[in-house]
C-alpha cells in the first residue's frame, strides 16, 4: 500500500504568518495564535487525537467495548499521517494521556497526585510512538510498519525503568474476542500486533474511501473522466477491509485445547473488614477471614454439599502476620489447613532472616508436615512495595511513610508442588509480565494470588481478571486467581470463566479443571515474537528516515 493522506487544511508557516502580521508580538502572540490555530497539529487533528484515546478507554474492563481498541488505533494514525515526526509525536502523547487518565482511574485510590504523574508517565512513552508511525507511514505497506511500532512501544513501558508498567496493553482489551486465540502462538505481542494492524488497516480504508469522494466531488465535466479513478481508489479500501476480515477470520479457526486430567480445585476469597490502604491495619481480621472460609468450605465437603478438593488457594496477604514468628497465627493457619485435609497455597507477608525487608510469599501448607515450598514475589511494585530513592523521596511525600521497609525481591520460579499437580504462581502485578508468567508456565496449573482491597470497586480489577484470561490462553493453563476481597475467578484453558466472585464478600469456588501439560507455540518462541515485531517496527523507521535523506538530496 502506498502512502495516502487526507487532505492538509491546516494553515501552512507562511498563510499563518500572513494572517499573524497585525497580531501582537513576543510569547504571547505567538501563544494566542498557537490557541486559535491549535499549533503546528491544527485542531482538527489534535481533537481526532484526543479522541482516539478516549476511545480505547472503554475498550478495556469493565466496559469492555473491544471493537473501540483498534478503532482508536485508526483515528489516532489519521490524526499523525502527513505530519512531521515532531508533531506526530505530540499528538500521540495527547492521545495517551486522554486514555491513561480515565483507563488507570484506580490509581487514585492512593491519591491523585499519583493517579495523575503515573498517567502522564505512561502518556510520555507514546512520544516515540507517535514519531515513529508519522514517519513510517511515507512507505508502502505502511499498516503493518505501524502495527509492529505499537509492540516496540509495550515492549520499552513494559521494561524500563523499575521493571515497566505494562498495564493496559492493546492486547489486555483483545481477551475474550476473535483475536484471543492468536495468544496462543505469539502471546500478547502478536496480540497488540493484530489489534494495532486492523487500526491501520481501517485508518488505510478510510483514506482510500476519502480520496475516492474527493473525485467524485470533480466539476461535471471533469466527472466522466474521474468516475473510473474513483472507483479504482476504492480498491485499496476493498483489499484493506478484506485484510481485516481475514485476521478477526482467522482467529476463529486456531484451537485452544482444554483437555486434560481433571483435578478438583478450591478458590477462598476470605475478604477484608473494609476497603482502602488501611486494610493492611486490620491484619488479624483478615487471617481470620480466610480461616473461617476455609472452616467452612471443610464441614461442607463433610456434609457432602461440595466436591472435596485436592487442594486450595488463598490469596496474597491472607496473613499479614508472619506464620514463622507469630505463634496465633501458625496455630490458625495450621489448624484450617488440617481441617480441609488437603494442601493449601497460603499468601502469607514475612520476614527476612535479617529483618530489614519483607518477603510476599507463596507458602505450600501442608496438613501433616506444615509448610513447606514457597515462592517469593520477583516483582515488587516500585512505590508501592519498595521505594526507590528511599531518603529523598521519605522527606519530600509523606505519604510513602506508609512503605517502612522495603519488600525483598525473589529469585527463584514459582513452580511448586501442590497436591497432585504442580503450579506455577505468580503475584498479583505479576501477571501483566510475560516473562514471569511464562517462566512458571511448565506448572500444571497457573495461580495468581492477589489482593485488590485498596484498589476495590474500580476498574483496576476486573483488568487484572482479563490479563488472566489472556494469559489462560497464552499457555494453555486454567488459571486460579485468588483475591482477598475480590475479584476471584476460575479460568479455564480457553479463556472461559468458570467461576466468578463479587467484591468484597466472602466466597470459596470449587471446581473440576483440566491440569496440563502440553505446551502451546507461544511457550515455545517465547520472546522471539516481540522482539522480531519490534525490530521490524524500528527498521521500518530507519529505512524512512534513509528514504527521507534521500529525496531531500535529490
């Protein structure tokens, strides 16, 4: 596909200039002429800008209007076509703020200063995006050069620094959608990559179709002579929607596996006293919380109301009290578990031999031995669960008084032993990582232990339910996601949810899922898939920067 852009109405530097001669002089002319012109972008394009990321806001839970990710896709790359790399770059950052602001509102459950930075950081990474797409779409074929400039964006937010923060990638609205399968063989950047693709290619359409009325729209007796032009314009609109159709198409014809040896599986949502970032005051609750769920779920088995399970899962923080130090709450972890009569994956936050820093665990409980194995978080979360710049940033923000020590990082998978099966777990922000998922994905079964009470009743959880849902499907696993307050769910291989909680009440899910072993394509190529994406994406921008030197030379 060769390069086609709307029409530029935009005032050029010399109409402009023309028209600003009587206008004052100095940074406040130039500021009211920036004002009624909106910059070197024009409003036009700075408002389709602004509304291409409000429109993939709601493409994302809890509302889940998934057709609108690539349709923001679309408008965001007719606002950058034919724009200077400069001004594609701000119109893109628009466009990520408009959507990081609304897509990232739990955040302010911790404040809104937070809220605010933290959206305008994750805006900023679109700089080079936006930069990127302006100059890429002066080549042939240039939807697909686009596409691939997304995954290299994910790819950059999602490592650096700190580790990343790659939540809401495109590919975390695409879960439960004709592109889903596709996980299976490229994992989330082939995701991304095909979500971004139909962006361009109905971005591509649209200019086709533009170009095809504007010479319809000829004098009459130029129109005879245009008909046949016209219509042959519309053919790359035809070849793009065709495209289109043939990848949401071809998603519905890969298989997602769900068979497997049936394993019985409890889920315990104990909940918590009440919302907010003081929950972790009411640790003792909490504990007590998840052991009387489990006291119960056992005198139901023993009544025969419920299937016994071979095993359970509690969430993270299901005892903020060190079972190792704590006595009360040894006693009361080890008595449920003996209770249930099966092993029990208990959340657990403790101590390290020097006590300087706390350890997130995973702990394997068993009934006889007590416990066991554990899996210590690999992914703390900087400002939440470690503070970098710990003696500047104490003085300057009062509120980090709430992190007094930092928490330890892991070092070691999480596939462990638990009951029949082996599981491979992860915690909480852990799982919007690829690599930490796919490093325990030999387990048979994947876990998310997490703990959403701070960040209850807004969209934050129900967006970590879709990136388990997508990860099901990634490596073939169910998925048991178990939350203190919500929400808890059983995911099946496929992406299905089996089971669902509610927020902040009690709940215990048992189920019968498959525990597998095969391997899917993307476990196999691992990275390969977004680095090559990625490379293809910053190739593309150098041979359009070469492409650029070379026709100024001539």
């Amino acid at each position: 596909m060769a390069q086609e852009t709307l029409p530029d109405r935009s005032p050029t530097t010399e109409a402009g200039a023309a028209r600003g001669a009587g206008a004052p002089r100095g940074r406040f002319g130039r500021l009211r002429r920036g004002l009624r012109s909106g910059g070197r972008a024009g409003w036009p394009r700075t408002l389709l800008a602004v509304a291409a990321g409000l429109l993939m806001w709601p493409a994302f839970p809890p509302i889940d209007l998934t057709p609108l990710a690539p349709v923001g896709v679309a408008l965001l790359t007719l606002a950058v076509l034919g724009r200077s790399a400069r001004t594609g770059a701000w119109l893109a950052f628009l466009a990520g703020a408009a959507f990081f602001v609304p897509v990232l509102e739990g955040i302010s459950r911790i404040g809104p200063d937070g809220w605010i930075i933290l959206s305008l950081v994750q805006a900023a990474y679109f700089l080079p995006l936006g930069a990127g797409i302006a100059m890429v779409a002066r080549l042939p074929g240039w939807p697909v050069w686009t596409a691939a400039l997304w995954v290299g964006e994910e790819l950059i937010r999602g490592r650096v620094p700190f580790g990343g923060f790659p939540w809401a990638r495109l590919a975390f609205s695409q879960t439960a959608t004709p592109l889903t399968p596709y996980a299976s063989l490229g994992g989330a950047p082939l995701v991304t990559f095909l979500t971004a693709l139909i962006g361009g290619l109905l971005a591509c359409a649209a200019v086709a179709v533009h170009r095809a009325r504007s010479r319809r729209t000829r004098p009459p007796e130029e129109d005879a002579a245009e008909t046949p032009g016209a219509r042959r314009a519309l053919i790359p609109a035809a070849v793009c929607l065709a495209a289109v159709g043939a990848v949401v198409g071809g998603g519905l014809l890969i298989p997602t596996p769900t068979e497997g040896r049936p394993v019985t599986v409890a889920v315990v949502q104990g909940n918590v006293p009440r919302l907010g970032l003081d929950f972790l005051g009411q640790r003792k609750a909490v504990l007590d919380n998840h052991v009387k769920a489990t006291h119960e779920l056992a005198e139901r088995v023993r009544a025969g109301r419920l299937a016994k399970p071979e095993l359970v899962v509690w969430p993270e923080n299901a005892s903020d009290l060190d079972p190792y130090t704590e006595p009360d709450a040894y006693t009361a972890i080890d008595g449920a578990v003996k209770d249930i009569g099966v092993p029990v994956l208990v959340g657990a936050l403790t101590d390290t031999p020097d006590g300087e820093k706390v350890e997130n665990r995973g702990i394997v409980w068993d009934p006889w031995t007590g416990p066991g194995d554990y899996y210590v978080k690999r992914h703390p979360v900087p400002f939440g669960e470690y503070l970098p710049f710990r003696d500047i940033l104490t003085k300057l923000i009062t509120r980090f008084e709430r992190i007094p020590r930092d928490f330890a990082k892991g070092d070691r998978s999480g596939v462990m032993g638990l009951g029949p099966v082996d599981i491979g777990d992860v915690i909480c922000f852990e799982v919007a990582y690829d690599k930490e998922v796919r490093d325990v994905a030999r387990g048979n079964l994947l876990v998310v232990q997490t703990n959403n009470a701070t960040y209850g009743r807004t969209s934050l959880p129900p967006q970590q339910i879709a990136m388990s849902r997508l990860r099901a499907v990634e490596h073939g696993r169910t998925i048991l996601v178990a939350a203190t307050s919500g929400i808890s769910a059983i995911v099946a291989p496929d992406g299905r949810m089996v089971e669902r909680s509610r927020e902040f009440v009690p709940a215990v899910q048992v189920a019968a899922v498959p525990a597998r072993t095969a391997r899917t394509a993307s476990d196999r190529l691992g990275e390969a898939p977004e680095w090559a994406l990625a490379l293809l994406g910053l190739g593309a921008v150098c041979a359009a920067a070469w492409t650029a030197r070379k026709n100024e030379g001539n």
